[in-house]
C-alpha cells in the first residue's frame, strides 16, 4: 500500500496591504499597533517623518507622483491625513479638500477600489445636542457643518458618493467624535471612540461587502451616546468599550453639561463657539 503523503502545512494568508495615510498623527499613531493583528501591512504616509518607520513616505497629498507611488499595489486606503482643528480656509482647502481630491484621483488612476475617509461629527456640528434620554441622531441628519474642518469633511463625503456613482470606488466615511485612549471632558464621554473599538470599525470598514459609499458615526457603545450606530453595526462593528467607567470623576471635575450652556447646545461642542485653531 503506498503510504500516503503529509499534509502540507497551510501557508497563513498573506497580509492585505493598505495605504495609511496621517501615520504620525493621533488615530494614525494609535492604529500603526492596533491594525496589524487584524492581518495588515501598513503602508505609511504622512507629511511628516513618521518615527521608527523609515520606510514611510513622507510627503504632502499635494505631491502627485509621491502620492501615485504610494497608492500603487495597495488594497485599500485610511485616509486619516488633513487639518483635524479649524484653521484658515486657505489652509483648510489645500490641505483637506483639494488633497482628498488628488486623493482620490490617485485611487482612481491605481485602481484601488476601497476607501475608508476619516470623516468628523463637526460636518453636522451645528446640530443641536440630544437631551438626555431622547432619540439617538440618526446618520441621514442634514449636515451643519460647525467650522471650515466640518465643512472640509463635509466635501470629503460628496466627493466619495461622487467617485463611487462615478468610477466604482466603494468608501465608508466614518464620523469620527473623539479617538484617545480615554475620554478627557464631559463631553468626550457621550463621543468617544477607544482606540481598540477605532481598529474593530475600521477593519470592518474595510471588510464589509457592498458598502458603495456609506457614512456611519463612529464611537464606542457608549452610556451616554448621542448618536446612532446602526449603520456603523450593519458593516460588522461590534464596539466593546464604553466610557462610563470615566464619568464620575470626570463629573466630579467639570460638571454635568448645562443645557443652556452654548457650548454644549450643539453636537460640535466648542467647535461651534471658540474653535480650537490648528496650531501648525
């Protein structure tokens, strides 16, 4: 009888390549560790030098050819680069609008058919804040963008309905509240996106079959959770973390939110009253 040959060992599926852009900033520092074990590799660029990476490309999205170069061969794409504060409008146009333009063309030109935009809750900050214990917003709320940066990623989600209805390239924009690794206001606690959830929603994001081009709010299932995240859930997202565990003491420092407290009228918070300004 002739023995049968072993069973060759199953070779572990290659890592999907995605282009990261914003690598040296918050969420994209924070995601360079929390993606890979989803079976990532990383391809980085961000217009500064993205540390202990010097395989990153370092370069504005206003460099074409550095831009083709880095979109070539990849999968998919983050797109976490651009002015993430209010800045001039200048500023915010060359950075945030006419870079996820040339974006998106390079995507065009490589082919690549996935994109996932890191949008922001400041497209609809204008807004008016849920009370307590009322309906969650809903994803499909007419946008009021609260500062030259909500109108930005405003334009970024008109831009990718437009190149899928266009060219085919699928794009889940993803309304970002707050991404650090533990909520720091009172605020915070009702938006706040954990790290980890952050890396469960964008590996479903990436991942979920016939997304087109659609939008969902990104936070962790919070208590206090201002907006809903069923269309985040239907792409697969299951957030684990909440921030409640933070809320007594950050109550205890700062207060409840006063409803007849301008700057808690609105879904922008400050962004609608005193912007932070974009410190470069």
């Amino acid at each position: 009888m002739t023995p049968r040959p072993s069973p060759q060992p199953s070779r572990p599926p290659q890592p999907r390549t995605i282009l990261l852009t914003g690598a040296a900033g918050g969420v994209g520092t924070l995601m360079r560790e929390l993606l890979p074990p989803y079976g990532y590799r990383l391809r980085l660029f961000d217009q500064r030098p993205v540390e202990g990476e010097p395989d990153a490309v370092t370069a504005e999205l206003a460099d074409t050819e550095a831009l083709r170069a880095a979109v070539r061969g990849v999968e998919a794409v983050i797109h976490l680069a651009g002015i993430s504060l209010e800045s001039t409008f200048e500023k915010i146009l060359r950075a945030n609008i006419e870079g996820t333009y040339r974006l998106y063309e390079a995507v065009r030109e490589a082919g690549v058919r996935r994109v996932v935009f890191a949008s922001s809750n400041h497209a609809v900050g204008f807004t008016p804040r849920p009370p307590d214990g009322s309906a969650a917003i809903p994803v499909d709320t007419a946008r009021r963008p609260d500062t030259f940066y909500g109108l930005s990623k405003g334009f970024g989600e008109d831009l990718a309905a437009l190149y899928w209805d266009r060219y085919g390239i699928e794009t889940v924009s993803l309304r970002i509240g707050s991404c650090f690794p533990a909520p720091t206001t009172v605020r915070m606690l009702s938006i706040w996106l954990s790290p980890a959830d952050c890396a469960r929603l964008l590996h479903a994001a990436l991942t979920a079959e016939h997304v087109g081009h659609t939008v969902a709010y990104a936070s962790s299932a919070n208590t206090r959770l201002w907006w809903d995240l069923s269309t985040a859930r239907a792409l697969g997202y299951e957030p684990r973390d909440d921030s409640e565990p933070y809320a007594a003491e950050l109550v205890a420092a700062q207060g409840e939110l006063a409803p007849d407290d301008p700057e808690h009228a609105h879904l922008g918070g400050a962004f609608c009253t005193n912007p932070p300004i974009w410190p470069h």
